[in-house]
C-alpha cells in the first residue's frame, strides 16, 4: 500500500513538472520595450518562471511599447476578461506616407505630398482638436492586412505575406476619448522620439474599446483627413483598472521574482467582489450555480453582471448573475485561487 501511495505520489510530480506547472498564479504588468513582440514577453515569463501556462492579454505589436498584461499559471482563465478592458495609448499619426502594414514597420506604399492650404489646416491645433473631438463614438472599422485575423482558417498577415491580400469584414469599435498632445513639424523634438525623417504628425492620447488597431485609426484619420498617413510610433498606457505605474520592466521581473510583482486580481479585473461562507466556496470549487443573499448582491443584481467570488484573501472565480434562474452561474473557476493583495 506505501509502495502505490509512494509511486502515485511520484507519477503526479512527474506530470506536474512535465506540464510546466509551478504553483505559481497571478498576474503582472510588464512594460514592454520596443522591438520584442508579445509572444517574445511571454517566451520571457516563461523562461523566468519555469512556468509553461502563460498568457499575455492584447497583442502589442514589435515597435509599440507599454503596458502589457501577462496572467501566469491558472490565472491564465482570466485572460479573456482581462482583454476585454478598454485601453488607453499615445500614438503619432504621421501624415503623408501610407505603409502595407499602417506603420512605420512597413512598405511605403502611397506618397501623398501635402499642399500648402492642407498642411497649414492640419498644423492648426484648434482645427485638429475639433477633429478629434468627432472621432468619439462607435465606429466600424476595417482591421489591416498584417493582422492576426483568420478568414477561412488563413491568418491576414500570412496571405499579406504571399502577396495575397484577404478582404477583412469590418468590425465594431468605440473610441471613448481622443485628445490631441501635440503637433509636430520635421526636425522638431519629440517625446516619443519617432523617426527623425518624418513630416507633420499628431500626437494623441486614444481611450479605445477591445479589438480597436490604433493603426487602422491612423491609416482612416489620414484618409479623411484628404491625405495619407500611418501609425508612428505607439505606447499603451493603460488597460482596465492597471496603468504604467502598476508595470515593472522585464528586468526588473527577474531581478523582484515574479511574485514581488503580480497585481491584485480583483483590481486589475476592476469587478465587483462576492463573498462565499464555506458552503459557497465548496460549491464553487465545484463549478456549481450559487444562490445569493439579496441583501449582499442587491449592488449588482442584474442579468449579466459579473463578480468576482472570494474568501479567505483569495479569488476562486468569476460569476455571471443569471436573472432568469435567479442564481450566480461559474464562468471561470481557478484551481487553486489566486492570493488577494492588500
């Protein structure tokens, strides 16, 4: 009877550590630097951590810096609800040139001079306010060709890369807040330090819905605008409840250890809290529906509404509220939690 405890003991670690799994769980912000690309972040986390269950939440392309937010471990089931957070960015839209790809990592493509009376309308702040002013709302918006976008079981920017270029249904977006920073002129200095070649730009601090390519925001400016453009230079600020103060640099990652920088969970969903009793937390180890106190749910008692479910400084799991049952419904359960911070 030792010798089977012993050896399934044995076959369990064995598994574990085939897997990757380190008990760790949790997430971070990482600031990304230039010229890695998402999946090289999380290449990163994973060496650092040993852990193979990594996610990250949004794609950053390779010239774009900021925020970048990582779930390691189980905390991977929240990578979804994390992804769907508006985000903020500071962009620079140059105008003048269009690119394959709508940034400055492409192939010109269009040059588009800018005429005298054009170049003086968009070198006037007040005019390039205004404009902005009117970009708040919903929109539809066409992603661009070097995007991750599968049609047909074919990934956009593979097809762009034979020469193949797909034709991308447009999409729903919103922007929240568009607030011009700054308008520069060539051989201006320049915060974001762009390419030193470029001509009249925009700076501008975006608040934009999940799946909005501030690329494609650029490249459409530029075209309504009566000229051409792309996508300078980008910086992610924010996403959700978690801003560049809350991130650490790769760097710093491995010199802290991951657990020194994970956020709190709960913060960094920005989502109403539940407290379970002991029942409620047996229940939901188990996936199963949860009948809540009107008192303590009456804040949220909507259909649709989301919390997340916690006891004992730890989060076990978000759940929906399903008006029609009357009753919290599991969407994500974390074997093994994830620690609340103080």
């Amino acid at each position: 009877m030792f010798c089977r405890k012993r050896s399934s003991n044995l076959c369990a670690r064995m598994i574990a550590s085939k897997r990757g799994a380190t008990g760790l769980s949790g997430i971070i912000a990482v600031d990304k630097p230039a010229g890695l690309t998402s999946h090289d972040i999380v290449n990163r986390i994973r060496r650092i951590t040993r852990e193979r269950r990594v996610g990250h939440c949004g794609t950053l392309d390779p010239f774009a810096t900021g925020l970048l937010m990582v779930c390691i471990g189980p905390a991977t089931r929240l990578a979804d609800y994390l992804m769907g957070a508006r985000k903020r960015y500071v962009a620079r839209i140059s105008f003048g040139v269009l690119t394959d790809t709508d940034d400055c990592e492409g192939a010109v493509v269009e040059v588009c001079p800018l005429d005298g009376e054009l170049f003086d309308k968009l070198s006037s702040f007040e005019f390039a306010q205004g404009f902005l002013a009117g970009l708040v709302g919903r929109h539809e918006q066409i992603p661009p060709s070097y995007s991750a976008i599968q049609r047909d079981g074919v990934r956009s920017y593979d097809a762009a890369r034979r020469g193949d270029i797909l034709t991308l249904k447009a999409r729903p977006i919103e922007v929240y807040a568009a607030e011009l920073l700054g308008i520069l002129a060539q051989g201006d200095e320049t915060p974001l330090q762009a390419d030193a070649t470029l001509g009249l730009t925009w700076d501008v601090a975006f608040e934009v819905s999940k799946g909005t390519y501030i690329r494609a925001l650029a490249r459409d400016i530029a075209g309504q605008l009566g000229t051409c453009g792309h996508l300078a230079a980008l910086r992610r600020t924010s996403s959700g409840q978690i801003g560049l103060a809350d991130a650490y640099t790769l760097e710093a990652i491995e010199a802290r250890g991951v657990e020194a920088c994970f956020l709190d969970p709960v913060c960094a969903l920005g989502l109403p809290t539940y407290v379970l009793d002991a029942q409620q937390r047996a229940d939901v180890l188990n996936g199963r529906p949860l009948t809540p106190d009107p008192q303590v749910f009456s804040s949220a008692k909507r259909d649709g509404s989301i919390v997340a479910c916690i006891c004992d400084d730890a989060f076990f799991a978000l759940y929906r509220y399903d008006e029609g049952q009357g009753n919290l419904r599991a969407l994500a359960v974390i074997p093994g939690a994830v620690r609340l911070l103080k």
